[in-house]
C-alpha cells in the first residue's frame, strides 16, 4: 500500500534528514513538509496524508496540540511522533499502534515504524482510536513528577524528582544535578523541563536555574537586598536568585 506522508518539523535540517531517509523506502510519497503546527493543520486538510511525522516541542502549536486538532476533527490519519524528548515515554509508544521515533532517527528503525503504519493502513482498524489510546497513555506519562531520565555517558537513568538539587542551562545544555549523579536532560528548554515537576517544590529562582527549595543548604544575602543559595550537592554550587524571584523567596521563608 502506498503511503503519503507529511513531515512536521520546526527544523530544516530535521524536515531535510528524514525526507531523504523516507525517499529510501519502497511505496513511500512524501506530499509535503510543515514548519510548525498550523501549517500542519493547514497541509493535512489540503493533502490528506495518510501519514504524519511530527515533532512534539514547535513553536505556535506543539506537536500534541495537532494531534488534539486531529482527534477533534476525527480526521484519519496517522500520527508517528519523531522527537528528542523525555526517556522513560519511549516504551509507552512502542506498545501502540502509532509510533514514536528519538532523534536522530536511524533508518532501520525508520522502515520498521513505516512497515508498522503500512500494516495498520491495511487493517480495519480506524487511526483516530488509536490515536485517542496513545495520546491518553502518553498525556498521563508527561503529567508524572515522580521521576526524570537523564542521560549519564551513554546510557540514560530515572532518578525520582526528589533527587534533584538542582537543574542549569549553560550553552543549550540542561544539566541535573543530584546528591550522587551528574546528567543531561532532553528537554530542550527549562520551562519544559519545570512543566514535569511539582511547582511547590522546584522553583525558578533564575533564568538560567531550576532548584529544589528542599534542597537548599544555606541562604546568603547578596548586594541590593537579592540572594544566594548554597545548595546541598557535594560542591555545594551557589545559585544567584533573581530580584523577581527574591520577594517569593522572602515570602516562603519569612526572611
């Protein structure tokens, strides 16, 4: 069965990647390219695509926002999400009928996931259910703050929440930082990572710095009446609050 796809992707060189990875395979179309989440919407009701690739984290509207719009629409179509995003969702997809694929895709996954869509496309069963089941299975995954992946050397960790000390944005890198471990997160930005965790407990206390309040060590006042925190980990980092954060802090505390 020939398949039509559309490639969703904020990203030139992600879109650009994986057409040619897609050109490669056998009864494969690719009917057009989207950079963002209306103009996915917009080509999936000109083109009807009976494939979509999607990335999640897109400016305007995110990949799940689409898929939201799919299912209200009760449009049939399906939904392969290709994304660097949070570790511990991957087996989730691997379960369902539509797929989920880490960036950089490797083409032999790539086939298998078309091989999977194709075999689905000849089923009778409709993509909008199947959609709906992911898309529930995967919201109750995202909502979770019990625990993080984070990736030390090569491998990737789940550390429950309540072990981070505190999490840093230096050069596009998110690091975490725990009592025993040091790693990287997927999460693109911090304000997706902060999304996963309980707001009472993990605050923005900089731009640049994510801590967990319980896990601050010591408070030290600073020039202009603002603070730093000494944090709990081995070195124990100092964290500059920021005079927008300095009031919650004062508050909390009842310095």
């Amino acid at each position: 069965m020939n398949i039509r796809a559309l490639v969703v992707d904020d990203e030139r060189p992600a879109r650009q990647e994986l057409c040619f990875q897609l050109e490669r395979l056998d009864d494969v179309e690719i009917v057009g390219q989207a950079k963002n989440g209306v103009e996915a919407l917009a080509l999936i009701a000109e083109l009807s695509p009976n494939l979509v690739l999607l990335d999640i984290q897109m400016p305007g509207r995110t990949g799940f926002e689409v898929a939201r719009e799919l299912l209200a629409q009760n449009i049939d179509t399906r939904v392969v999400f290709v994304t660097a995003y949070d570790q511990y969702a991957i087996e989730a997809f691997e379960v369902n009928a539509v797929d989920y694929l880490l960036k950089p895709v490797e083409p032999t996954r790539l086939g298998q996931t078309v091989e999977r869509v194709r075999h689905q496309l000849t089923s009778e069963r409709g993509a909008t259910s199947e959609l709906k089941r992911l898309f529930e299975y995967v919201t109750k995954q995202q909502t979770r703050r019990d625990q993080l992946a984070i990736k030390v050397g090569k491998s990737f960790q789940l550390i429950p929440s309540s072990d981070i000390i505190y999490v840093s944005l230096a050069n596009d890198i998110i690091t975490v930082v725990t009592s025993g471990l040091i790693g990287t997160s997927n999460y693109r930005t911090l304000d997706e990572l902060q999304s996963t965790l309980d707001p009472e407990v993990f605050w923005r206390v900089h731009r640049s710095h994510l801590v967990n309040i319980k896990k601050v060590k010591e408070i030290v006042p600073w020039f202009s009446r603002n603070y730093i925190l000494k944090m709990q980990d081995l070195k124990g980092t100092e964290i500059p609050v920021s005079r927008a954060q300095t009031k919650k802090l004062r508050d909390h505390l009842n310095l």
